[in-house]
C-alpha cells in the first residue's frame, strides 16, 4: 500500500517544515500532504481592501463555529479565534511572536514536582532554534538578560525599536526592576505599513504559505502532493506497531485511502489527539497510542492578564505605531517564578487607539475629533500566565462535525482555587506597573481571563514510556516504528511564551530523525555571572 | 413632521427606498465618467476634514484610490451598481445644495449609516462615502490630525516609496543610562 514515502496530516508550519527540508535532502522524495482547510489566497489586494473597509479577514471563515465546540470543566475554555483550518494553518493568523522556552522550562517536574519533564533539556533543541529563527526571519536582539545562554546565536535580523507609546511602560518596568526588552517577531520583510497585519497585503509576516508555496512551485519535487479539503478520517493500522495509510473524505464526500511508510500527523494540538482516538482498529480498540488513556489528556494553553489603565490628557496623539508589541519582559518567566506559574509581561499592541475614520463617519469635523483625540489615553499591560498540565484536564471527540468534516471538540479543564490564586496574585505585579505609569486602573477590564486555546499545548505529550504520555522523545507514538506526531500537542510543558518557534525546531528535528541524522545538541555553555544567572 | 424630525435631505431620487444589501451587479470596469464623479467626492473627503498633511488636495492618494475603485468593480461582489447609485445620489444633491452644499449635507449631515441603508442616499453614504473615509485615513489621511503630534502610522497605512523618506513609527530611544551594551 506504499504509495508515498511520507504522508504528513496537516498543512501548517509543520507540515511545511519537515517536507521542506525531507525535499532539500532529497527533492525526489515522495511527500503526500493532506489539509482538511481550504487554501486561502494570501496578498490578495481586495482581500485585504475588504480586510479594511468591514475588518472581516480572508480566512475567518476558516476557523471554529460557535456550536461546533463544548467545554464542560468548570473553566470555561476559550475557543474563540484560535485556529485557522487551511493551508498554512494557523500561521495565517499569528502574530509572528517568536520566542525561545527557557532552560528550566524542560525540567518543570524536578524543579517544581509538578506538570512534566521534557524527555531532552533546552540544549538538544538550542541548535533547531537558531534554524528555526532563520526560516522564520525572526527579528530580535541578544542583550537581555534572559538571552544570557544563547550569546552564540545572533537573530538574523536586527530588531524592532521600541515604540513611543512603549515609553511610559519602560520607564515604570525600570522602577519596579522589571527588566524591558524588545519582542521577537518573524517577518520577512521590512514592514512598509502596520496595523493589518493578520492580513499583511505585502506578505511581510511569516506563514507557513509561503513555505508550502515554494516547495510546491519546485520543479524538482515531482512527488509532493498538496492536497486541501482533503479530510484525513483514519489512520490504518496493519499490526499494533505498524501503519500503512490514511482513509480520508475530499470536498465532494468521496472517500480514499493512501499509503505511505510514514505518516506524520501535523495537525495540531486539536486535532491530532482526534484523529489518534478515532484510529480504532483491533490493535488498538480505543484508538492509536491510546493504550494508557493519555491521548487527549493534561491539556493546557496560556490564561490572559489584562491590566488596563487610563489617564486624561493625549496631547502627545499617542495611537498604535505597530500591530505587534515591541515591549516585553520576561522577568517573570524566570525559574524563581516556576513553581508558581511563570508569567510572560508584554504591552497591548492595538491600544492607544483612536479610530478617525470611525469620526469622520459619525460626521464630527477637524475640530471635535482633535479635541477628542488629544483628551484621554489608555494603556494595557497584557501576560500570558504558565499553567501546568493535569491529568483530569482532556480533550475528547465532540458530537458531530464541522464544515470540513473534523470533529467537534470536547474540553473539559477545571483550574484550581490555587492556580486562580496565583493568577490574581500576578495580576497585582501588572497593576503596579500600571499605576507606577500614573495611570488609574480600569478595575473592570483589569482580569484575569479564561485558558484561551490558542496556544494549546500537552495533547499527546512527549514522554519516556508509554504510561507517562503518547509519542517518544523521538515524536514517534509510542509501540509504533512508522507514525509520528509533529504538533505542539507533544510540549509535556506549554512555558508562558507562544509555542510556535519551538513547534518549528522540532519539527527540524524530527527531518533530521526521519533523514537518519545525527541530531545536532548543543553543549551547555559556562554561565554567565548575570542578574538571571544568580536568581 | 414633527419639529424633532430631521430636515429631509435630497429630492426624489435620494429618497426612494431600496433593500439594505449591496445593489446587485455583475463585475466590469467602472466607466470613465463615473471615475472623474467619484474621485471628486473621496478628494472632498480631504478638502472638507483637512485631514492631508503637506499637501494641497488628494491627488497623491489617487493611485491608491484608484487600485481600491477598480477591484471593488471589476471582482465579485462588484460595486458597480453603489458607484452609479452614488453618481446620480451627487448629481441630484449637488442640483439642489450647489457642489460644496452636497458634500456638506453627505459628510456632516446624512449620519453615520453603519448598516441597513433604506434609501438611495443612505447607500451611498454606506457603500461609498464611508468607505472612501476608510481609504482616505489609511492612504495617510490621518497625518493631518494632531498638528505636530500628529501619528505616523496607522492601522493600515501603506508607506510605499513616497514617504521614504519619513520615519514609519515614532521610536522611543530610552535615556543612554539604561542603555546596555550589545
């Protein structure tokens, strides 16, 4: 049944990363990809016109319906704007936030006793990282304290400034010995505009289209396949260790199978447990890698924090410069922080914001907008908080599905008393620095905020053995020798910064593992007396 | 009528009601007579808020303008019908009020017409006038706010090679003592 060498479920930077680079080590490969989304034009000019006139994206369509997901813990999970089912997945829609994890963010059982160890330290992935900055044209710098062990490996592209609305913020993160940095962001070109960018019309941002566009337009892969709206339903199982394909439904309702040697499920941290639990066959009743009942299972994304602040007077006319933060700091996503949720502190993008075409509509003239635009100011310090998995918080196959022909999906997530605690007391560190800036606190917007699960993490954790998670340090499932899970459902730990950059150097990896590669580990520097080093 | 009623604006032909939806048309290009009409009233959006920075009328927005008009035509769901609605809603306006009169009473008077035009006028406000806001703040528009605070950049905001020459942002350069050597 071997048609392919490879079929890979899933069309994001996954996807795009390992078929990339199987392609460079061999552009005959024979490479299947399956995306159950559509493709969606990107840099289309009416588009983003569209984009600008009603704010409604090209992909929107793309993503999870209101009826089409439940969440039944007593935390409400957040799946609103989440994803992008399509070619380039979720790529589409990123803010291109591209952080390294932390070398204690590998060993967060040992150092706090709970959530998990990763199967490998921070070094067996330092190398894929500097890869991963290259691929995705990631702009940062390497001064923070926080960079301290990464000193060999410059950013490929100098940073973005801080912006003058960053100011204030600045000056009160210095007080409260808040360290401030510059956020590393992935863009592939010099931003010629902002404010769009979750549609750039220039193709400015990095997605994973444009990975998949280039390897798709090589004349050389003559046998890479990239097929959208092609559900995949089932993996094939031919004995417990063994698979041999996938059946999948196309647009039209037809059903087809097709074979490969390996298959690599890239579908996220939402789907890819699915499709395991909904690969049943007699060598695996409940469902591939799902013998210990761990698929599914310690499911975790970030909490948000908002701390909102506003203070009369704007004859400055501060307004949004970029659509992404420029400050950041990562104080709080230290190991001192660890055991009680690390927190990584970043400054609302998209406000102060002032819409003058919003007044020009409303019919105000010259005069009234400047009185209003120059009359009162917001700021809003935003974090993303560390929670660590827990056995009973799991995703399972919701009744019914969607546009595509995917499951709905089922969440239950209970945080505890302890946790919201730890949350709130975060929460405190924000509202000093907004009150430092002088600015009253909006008690209202000033929250602690649902999981959101766009960064969801844990769903088939990467472990040692089978009964402490679902894949192997080497991303293959567990008992099986030929089917892989690329994902971020394979983080033990989900750390408080976005899981994209990590996603992409594994995924590095794991081409080097299916090349029969050496993989290239790093050796652990000597540390450097710094502020970071001592704590 | 009662005295709290709004005075009626425009004559028969901007007061005949229509369905709210886009006016229906098949996509094609917009014809040239239509063009000079509607490139009068997005370069009044500019001569009535006074919303250009250095520049004496819109005319360096006009490739912008003109991209936006052209695809809004010529790909599905085209605007056509709304661009000739718009013509004849000018045409009659400026027939009662004068030229400046028919701006004045579309940009200040008619009211924001978000959503669910019911009559010709009402359309062309929606599907025309407020659209053109929208282009004519994110062609730079809005650098002509604030005075010399003003912004540099805004949601949307093209630079392209013609502002080259201007910083994209306003940075922030933290005082050299909490500067930290690369």
């Amino acid at each position: 049944m071997s048609e392919h060498e490879y079929i890979l479920v899933g069309a994001g930077v996954a996807a795009a990363t390992v078929a990339r680079k199987l392609l460079e080590a061999n552009p005959s490969t024979s490479i299947l990809i399956l995306e159950a989304g559509p493709e969606v034009t990107e840099r289309n000019r009416r588009g983003w016109w569209n984009y600008i006139i009603d704010g409604i994206k090209p992909y929107d369509f793309a993503r999870d319906k209101k009826n089409e997901y439940e969440t039944i813990g007593k935390t409400f999970w957040d799946f609103n704007d989440n994803r992008v089912m399509a070619y380039g997945g979720s790529t589409l829609h990123w803010g291109g936030w591209s952080l390294r994890l932390q070398p204690e963010d590998f060993h967060m059982r040992d150092n706090t006793g709970e959530g998990a160890n990763w199967p490998f330290d921070y070094w067996a992935l330092h190398n894929y990282y500097h890869q991963a900055e290259y691929q995705l044209s990631v702009c940062g710098q390497l001064s923070e304290s926080w960079n301290s062990h990464r000193r060999d490996q410059e950013y490929p592209v100098p940073v973005f400034q801080w912006a003058i609305p960053d100011s204030e913020m600045y000056h009160a993160f210095t007080d409260l010995s808040i360290e401030p940095g510059l956020m590393p962001i992935a863009r592939y070109r010099k931003c010629m505009m902002t404010g769009t960018c979750k549609y750039c019309p220039l193709g400015g941002r990095f997605t994973a289209q444009h990975l998949l566009d280039e390897i798709r337009n090589d004349p050389r892969h003559k046998d890479l396949r990239i097929s959208c709206r092609a559900t995949v339903r089932k993996i094939l199982a031919e004995s417990k260790s063994r698979v041999s394909g996938v059946e999948y439904i196309d647009k039209d309702g037809q059903v087809h199978t097709a074979g490969a040697s390996k298959i690599i499920v890239c579908s996220g941290a939402y789907e890819s447990p699915k499709l395991l639990m909904l690969s049943t066959s007699s060598f695996w009743p409940s469902g591939i890698g799902n013998q210990n009942d761990l698929v599914g299972r310690f499911i975790v994304s970030h909490s948000m924090l908002f701390a909102r602040g506003r203070r009369e007077g704007n004859a400055e006319c501060w307004l949004q410069e970029y659509d992404f933060p420029t400050i950041m700091s990562r104080t709080y996503d230290s190991p001192a922080y660890q055991r009680e949720g690390k927190l990584f502190l970043f400054r609302n993008r998209a406000i102060p914001k002032f819409d003058f075409a919003e007044m020009m509509i409303q019919g105000r003239r010259k005069d009234e907008i400047e009185r209003l635009l120059a009359g009162s100011r917001e700021m809003e310090l935003q974090g993303f908080l560390e929670e660590k998995g827990r056995f009973d918080d799991r995703l399972t196959l919701g009744d019914g599905r969607n546009q595509f022909g995917l499951p709905f999906t089922r969440v239950s997530f209970n945080r505890p008393p302890e946790v919201q605690a730890q949350a709130h007391n975060r929460l405190g560190l924000m509202q000093a620095v907004i009150e430092r800036m002088n600015y009253t606190v909006d008690r209202q917007l000033t929250k602690v905020d649902n999981p959101g699960g766009h960064h969801t993490t844990g769903t088939c954790r990467m472990s040692r053995s089978a009964t402490d998670g679902v894949v192997d340090p080497d991303l293959r499932v567990h008992d099986t020798d030929n089917l892989y899970v690329c994902s971020n459902a394979v983080f033990p730990t989900g750390s408080a910064v976005n899981p994209t950059l990590t996603l992409t150097a594994l995924s590095l990896r794991l081409a080097d593992h299916l090349l029969g590669r050496p993989y290239e580990a790093a050796r652990q520097p000597a540390p450097l007396q710094t502020s970071r080093a001592k704590s | 009528v009662t005295s709290a009623d709004p005075p009626t604006i425009g004559g028969p032909y901007c007061l005949e009601q229509v369905d709210a939806g886009l006016l229906q048309a098949n996509p094609g290009p917009l014809p040239e007579s239509h063009r000079e009409s509607l490139w009068k009233l997005f370069s009044a959006i500019g001569t009535s808020w006074k919303n250009l920075y250095r520049a004496r009328d819109s005319s360096g927005m006009r490739c912008t303008w003109f991209e936006f008009v052209t695809l809004l035509a010529e790909e599905p769901p085209s605007y056509l019908a709304e661009y000739e609605n718009a013509v004849k809603v000018l045409a009659e306006l400026t027939q009662l009020y004068q030229e400046d009169g028919a701006y004045e009473k579309l940009f200040f008077e008619v009211g924001p017409v978000k959503s669910q035009p019911k009559t010709r006028l009402e359309h062309c406000k929606c599907y025309v006038v407020n659209e053109f806001i929208k282009v004519q703040i994110v062609s730079s528009g809005f650098r002509g706010f604030g005075g010399e605070n003003r912004a540099m950049n805004y949601n949307g905001f093209l630079r392209g090679t013609r502002y080259n020459r201007i910083e994209g942002v306003r940075e922030f350069k933290p005082p050299a003592r909490h500067r930290k050597p690369r």
